[in-house]
C-alpha cells in the first residue's frame, strides 16, 4: 500500500510517520512546504509541496498514492482567526479537489471537536455540527465539500475528529508544552485555569496509530471520532504529569479564566473508532 501524508513535519504528523515506520507493507511518501529534517524516518521519501500552491501534478510528486493521509492546516492553535476560512478553506478544498480528479482512490482528512461546538457532553457523530470559531467553521465546512465531491465520485472518505492532544513536539503555548517548560525552568507555581472543565485527551503517539490504522484497515469509514471515549478534568490530567515528573511545583489554579469558545464539559464517544478497527 502506498501512503502520502500532507502536513508531515507538523505535530501530528511527526508522530504519524513514526507510527508508519513500524507498519509492515506500506510505502511511504512525506510531504512538506519545507526540507526534511530529523523528524523524517529513514529511508523514507520526503517531496517538497506547498498546498497553497500546488504543482500542476500533485498527485503524481506524491507517488500516485493508494490512500493520502492529509494533516495539512495552517495557523494553529490560533482557532479564532479569521484565515482559517479567507484562506485556509478554499486553499485545502482546491488542494484536494485536483487530487481526487487526479485519481486518488481514499482519503483520510483529519477534522476537529470544535466542529460540534458549544455542545456539552458525550459527543457522538451523528450529533449535527454547530461550530462557533473560524477554525470549527472551516474543517465542518470543509468536510461538507469534501462529502458532496465524495458523492459525485469514487472518493472513500475518512474524516477523523480530532479531540485533544499532548505529547512531545506540540506547539510552545500548548497547555502540555508550557506545563513541561516551566517544570524545566525549574519553576516554583505553575499558573492555569481552575482546571474544573472536562475534556477528552490522548497521547498524540495514540492518536498517531488510530490515524494509521484507519488510513491502513479502513476505507471510505465517514466522520470517526478520534479519541480517548471519557472525560478528565484538565486539572486531574496537570496533576498527573506533575506526579509523573515529581517536580515541587505548585498549581496557581484560576490565574487564567477558562475559554469562553467551548463548553465547560465535553468529551468524545469513541465506540466507533473502536468499531471501526475492530471489524477490519
């Protein structure tokens, strides 16, 4: 099987390519606006691609791939700016429409929880999208085209929801990389919110091979939601790396008012992501 990952030098795709690199039977195509660096496996191909302006045969730089796992966005985790859908939109839709033209067979899309927006509890796919910040609005957006495209053609489509994420490489003003940073520092307090909010997170490493297994076992699966399947308090999750790490440092909990953009408690249903690759 051949498989061409967009977005390969970024946080999750990093932790894809590593997750690839321990497949059996795949040939891997790392695609990247910049060169490679460490973060690519050996022997693994690396093409230069800037979605923003592709090459006239996108399709056929990436190898003519089986499946495209595409991570690719930009400007996050800034989720409200205004880009997300003046640029970022039409950019991945044209993108991937002159794949899908080009022939490409099965694509996996990774979406986002905001695409539910302020809705609180267990969140299930069948549940109607409602976001509330421009990032939300693109990927649900986005999703839409991509379903009318899949419709008028033989495109098997995964669009894979993410939730939330830790884990070594994410973005410097992330909550888990300011949490590691000031435990190096050597810091005394470490300032967040109360921590009383609920969410749904996993390891990025986990979150890498449910992508993989997806992309590898599973075709044309719809909308799966790409999490751990229960709900932690942000407060127990900064607890336990700090029990982890054994660092003295204290938590300055309510230093930073919660998010205004999401619900105080929400989490993922994963029953179909376990479905999904149960069954395959």
């Amino acid at each position: 099987m051949k498989i061409a990952v967009t977005g390969a030098s970024g946080f999750v795709g990093r932790h894809v390519l590593q997750a690839l690199a321990r497949t059996d039977d795949v040939e891997v195509v790392a695609a990247s606006r910049g060169p490679a660096g460490d973060w690519l496996p050996i022997g693994m191909r690396h093409v230069l691609l800037d979605i923003a302006a592709p090459a006239t045969e996108a399709f056929s730089k990436l190898g003519r791939p089986d499946v495209v796992m595409h991570l690719a966005w930009d400007g996050l985790p800034n989720y409200q700016a205004l880009h997300h859908f003046e640029l970022q939109l039409g950019q991945q839709y044209r993108f991937l429409r002159g794949l899908v033209d080009a022939g490409l067979p099965s694509l996996l899309c990774t979406g986002t929880c905001f695409e539910y927006g302020m809705q609180s509890g267990e969140l299930h796919e069948s549940l109607a999208t409602d976001p509330r910040n421009p990032y939300g609005f693109a990927k649900d957006a986005l999703r839409r085209e991509l379903e009318f495209l899949r419709d008028g053609s033989k495109l098997q489509l995964t669009w894979a929801r993410l939730f939330y994420m830790h884990g070594e490489g994410q973005a410097p003003n992330s909550l888990y990389s300011q949490f590691m940073a000031a435990g190096l520092r050597g810091d005394d307090v470490f300032r967040m919110s109360g921590g009383e909010q609920l969410r749904d997170y996993l390891h990025v490493s986990a979150v890498a091979s449910a992508l993989v297994a997806l992309a590898c076992r599973t075709t044309g699966a719809g909308v799966v939601n790409v999490c751990a399947g229960r709900p932690i308090s942000v407060r127990a999750l900064v607890e336990g790396w700090l029990a982890t790490h054994q660092w003295p440092m204290k938590l300055a909990l309510g230093h930073f008012p919660y998010p205004t953009y999401e619900p105080m408690a929400f989490w993922g249903s994963n029953a179909r992501l376990t479905q999904c690759l149960e069954n395959r």
